[in-house]
C-alpha cells in the first residue's frame, strides 16, 4: 500500500495510540477521528478502561467525546473514524449516534464485533444513521498488535 495514502496515514496513527494504550497494559485499541473538511486529524485516542476505571472507555468513545466536546455538539457528521479493530456493539452505537460518516477500521473481530458479526448494527432498521463502514484497512497490522499483547498474557 502506498505510504502517501491519506487512509494509510490515519490508520497508521490509529495502529500507534494502540501501541501507546498498550504501554499503559491496555488493550491496543487505537482510534482517530478525521476532520472531513480539513483531512486533519481531530482528535486520537487509545483504550482507557483501566487507567479511567471506566469500562466505556474504548479508543471510540474517547475520540468521540474529544471532538463532541471541541464541537460543542453531539453530533459531528463531518467527521470519519479510523479504528484498528471492528467497534464493538456499544461504539457501534455510539459512532451511528454521533451521526460519524464513515468507519474504517483494520481487524475485524468476530467474537465481539458490533458491524460484521451476527450482530450486525447498523442492519437494524431501528438505527437512525448507518455510517458506510470500509474494512481490512492494514488488517495485518491491525491484528499483529492485538495477537502479540494477548500472548505476552499468556
């Protein structure tokens, strides 16, 4: 893949606030949010469940509350999520709240992901706003991270 892609860049600041989250013995989830207007990155967050005692936490939820809070809005439909692992069920939901315009993401995550596992989000006609969801992005990677963090675990 090309290093000058703007979604390889993001993705790649996405794959280091999980390494980041990983040095605090978090699980290296990173995610960034993307300015769509700009292309900048907004906001960058990893998981912080341990550190904040709080189990909503994830990487998303940070990076959504960053922008939310420098918008002063709950809503930010300019923005575009990059995350290295498929959301889960609840920031699947708080992503489709958020009214964010496109989730990126690498690894999918076919225990407790949100968008591609049965479960399936935003297939629900009761969701108001359904991102368009672009997957595998530096899935390598992405799942590389996730695999070598669990087996230091084991």
């Amino acid at each position: 893949m090309n290093t000058e892609d703007p979604h390889h860049t993001r993705m790649q600041a996405a794959l280091e606030e999980a390494r980041l989250a990983a040095e605090r013995d978090e699980v290296p989830i990173g995610a960034v949010l993307v300015d769509r207007r700009t292309g900048e990155i907004a906001a960058r967050a990893g998981n912080r469940t341990i550190e904040a005692h709080d189990p909503t936490a994830h990487a998303e939820i940070q990076a959504i509350r960053a922008v939310c809070d420098k918008e002063g809005a709950q809503r930010i439909p300019d923005y575009d999520l990059y995350v290295t692992l498929e959301p889960c069920p609840m920031c699947a939901a708080a992503i489709s709240y958020a009214r964010i315009g496109v989730v990126y993401f690498g690894a999918s995550d076919p225990k407790s992901g949100g968008i591609t596992t049965p479960v399936a989000m935003y297939s629900h006609p009761q969701l108001h706003h359904k991102p368009d969801v672009v997957s595998g992005l530096l899935e390598e990677e992405c799942a590389a991270i996730l695999k070598e963090f669990f087996a230091k675990k084991r």
